[in-house]
C-alpha cells in the first residue's frame, strides 16, 4: 500500500482535506493528513500528524507560535516542522508521495516542505495559485515537483471542485504506484556508472561527443543545461548521493554567481562532487564572458565595453575583465581545492565555447591566460590542468575530456 502525504491547512481546507484524503483511501492508498493551520482546525476532522506535532517538529509549541506577530517568522516555523515531520515518514519508510493542497501560502509552505525530499519521490502541488509566474519559478527551485493549476479556488465541495480533486488524487496516487522504487533503489543505479555532465548552448558539440564516447565506454550520462536552474539540480542530486563521476563543461554559473549574471549557479555550484570524493573533469566554457542583455540586472555595467557578441535582441554577451577573470580563478580554485576526490581540469587554447571561436570578436586566447596562469599558481598539487591544442567545440578536446574522465574513474566498463 503506498502512503501519500497530504499538507493542508485543516481551518480553513479541512473540508477538502478531508475528501482527498477518502479519495486516496478509494484507490488503495494509505493518506497521512499534516496539519499546517497556525488556527483551530476543521472540528470533526482528525489529522494523522496534527499541529502541535508540525510544532513540536519545529523545536516549539502551538501557544508559542500562535502567540507571535511576525507572519515570516510563523512561516518558517511551520515549515520546519512540517519538513522534519515528512523527512521521519521517509527516514521510516512511510512516504511514497506527498500532495499540498491550496492557495500561494499553501503553495509556499507545500514547496518548501518538499525541497527536503530527494529526487524520485512524487511531488504534487495543487493550487489556485499555480499559475502564478512570479512565484512559481521560487517554488519549483531545483526539485522535481509537479503543479496542477486548480482554475477554480478550492472552496467548497461543488461538483469543479470535486473534478478537481480527484484528478489531483489520481495524479499523486498514479505517480506514486508507478515511481521506479525507493530512494535507495535510484542511489544504487544499474550496472553502468552513471556521469553527471554540463552542458550550453555553446558546447552542444562537445557535449554530444563526449556522451557519445562514455556511452560507448559503458558509463550512463545524464545531462544538465547549466541555465542556472539546472545546473543547481545538479549540485543537488550531488548530494544526494546519486552519480558516479562528473564531465563539467559549462562552469558559467560559477562566474554568474559572482558578477549577478542570468545564470547563477548558487553557492554550492561545483562543491557537492568535490565533497563527496568523486572523479571530476572540468572545462571552461563560458568562463571568459558574460551576457551583458537587457535581462541582466546589472546590464550596464557591461552593455558598455567596447567587445559585444549580440545574437538577438535579447543576448548579448562580452568578456570578463582581467579582475573579473582572476576572481573567477581564486573561487574555483578553493572550491576544487577542498575536493577529496580525483580532479583534472582541461583548457582547450583555441577557444572555450562555441560564442569564442578563433578570429571573433570575443576570442582572446592571451586573455583567456589570466585565468589559467591563477588556477595553475593556486590549485593544489595533485590537481592537474591540461591545456588542449583543440577549441572546445572539436573532437580532440571531447576526446581528451571522455578519456580523462574514464581514466579518472578507473573502471574497465569493456572487461
């Protein structure tokens, strides 16, 4: 039997609540109803973790939360129980699924609630609110959550409502029967090795290449568009525990963190590889330049240097400063240095992506050596850096980054 988690707010959902959680039990599943009300809940209804375990999972009581006047405060504490009380049923074995159920603050606090699952644990959020584009990007984040836009506001029990929530219950419960197994079973993989690997717009080439050749090596390779969103998921699944090596091309959200660019990899972009001690391979793309658009917050600050690659209205990219470059190296620098595992970094001296070929107008193979000069002066020893005689985009430098990474790994996949 799968066992769905249901969060809501009993004082003023609890009639829904309470029909989801019939609906649930309808189709075979088992329903945990987690009380998010800050007020007296829905009389007659009894949740399966009531408020005051949501509080005392958050280290408080109901009196004391009830009593405060800050609203963020309340928030967060609600949060935190509410996620302590989901991280036990999946820490026992009692979480197939989990479900919230309401408006932007059910939204917001069910988002936040399940941001501390792992991948591979069925997420749905249904709300009034959903199709909320200034919020929605918040709530999504990095984790694999599913919204369903309820059109109608959740009052009531007429007969949209009802539509509404029992296609929401076969959604959760359908998701749940037919998810590939526990968290465990997706940690332990296949036979293959599976590589997490970067990728842009600008190193597609190499990227196809190098998927081509570990493919053929007998490594599986799962792919992320390093947008600033993607890339994030990546560090996320790191520390999860999934992914046996890493092909790192696109570090741009490296150098976006820094400088407020379009696609900032967070604060623990290229950190979770190296923290867990697995084989890492490394590339430049990106690194050089920035978007210097309209969409950038900061825009002119760079809109105005002299070298400017437009490819439409919208992006627009130029070169890192010479300071710019050096900071770039000194943070990538310590975070690789802090990796307990193997690391090879390769420079292709041709050019390091597919907006920098050799005679444009942001190619600047002299430049580009502020960097490399400061990675060599600062990493540690036993970090290598290779340079290619290859752009990043042609076949010997896929070639030298599959090769690297299988010789990193050690595994003779072929025998």
């Amino acid at each position: 039997m799968k066992t769905i988690a249901v969060l809501g707010t009993l004082d003023t959902k609890g009639e829904q609540l309470a029909f989801v959680r019939q609906q649930i039990e309808a189709l075979g599943c088992r329903a945990i109803l987690i009380d998010t009300s800050t007020r007296e809940g829905c009389a007659g209804i009894v949740p399966e973790i009531s408020f005051e375990d949501v509080a005392r999972g958050a280290g408080t009581t109901v009196q004391e939360i009830r009593s405060l006047k800050d609203r963020q405060k309340i928030t967060s504490l609600v949060i935190a129980g509410a996620s302590s009380q989901v991280r036990r049923l999946l820490d026992d074995g009692k979480l197939d699924g989990i479900m919230a159920l309401g408006g932007a603050s059910a939204a917001t606090v069910g988002s936040a609630v399940m941001h501390v699952l792992p991948f591979g644990v069925p997420k749905l959020i249904v709300s009034s609110a959903a199709g909320m584009q200034a919020y929605a990007g918040k709530w999504f984040g990095t984790s694999d959550i599913t919204m369903m836009n309820t059109i109608v506001d959740v009052v009531g029990l007429n007969g949209l409502v009802k539509n509404v929530l029992r296609r929401a219950v076969g959604a959760i419960c359908g998701m749940s029967e037919n998810a590939s197994g526990s968290l465990a079973t997706l940690l332990a993989g296949g036979e293959r090795p599976l590589i997490a690997m970067t990728e842009d717009g600008s190193s597609e080439r190499c990227a196809s290449l190098v998927r081509e050749l570990l493919e053929e090596d007998g490594f599986d390779v799962v792919n992320f568009h390093a947008q600033g969103i993607s890339d994030r998921a990546m560090e996320d699944l790191l520390e999860q525990g999934f992914f046996d090596g890493v092909v790192d091309i696109a570090l741009v959200g490296v150098s976006d963190e820094l400088f407020e660019g379009n696609r900032p990899g967070g604060p623990k972009r290229l950190e979770m590889a190296g923290l867990r001690g697995i084989p890492q391979v490394l590339a430049p793309c990106g690194l050089n330049m920035t978007g210097a658009g309209p969409t950038r917050k900061n825009s002119e600050k760079y809109s105005s240097r002299p070298r400017m690659l437009r490819i439409d209205d919208l992006r627009m990219g130029t070169r890192l400063s010479p300071e710019e470059l050096l900071l770039t190296a000194r943070t990538i620098a310590e975070k690789l240095n802090k990796a307990t595992g193997p690391v090879r970094f390769y420079i292709p001296s041709k050019g390091w992506s597919g907006f920098d070929p050799p005679g444009g107008v942001l190619f600047s193979p002299e430049e580009d050596q502020i960097l490399v000069r400061e990675l060599r002066s600062l990493l540690k020893g036993e970090i290598e850096v290779v340079e290619v005689d290859a752009h990043l985009e042609e076949p010997a430098f896929a070639r030298a980054l599959a090769g690297g990474l299988a010789e990193l790994m050690k595994v003779d996949v072929r025998a």
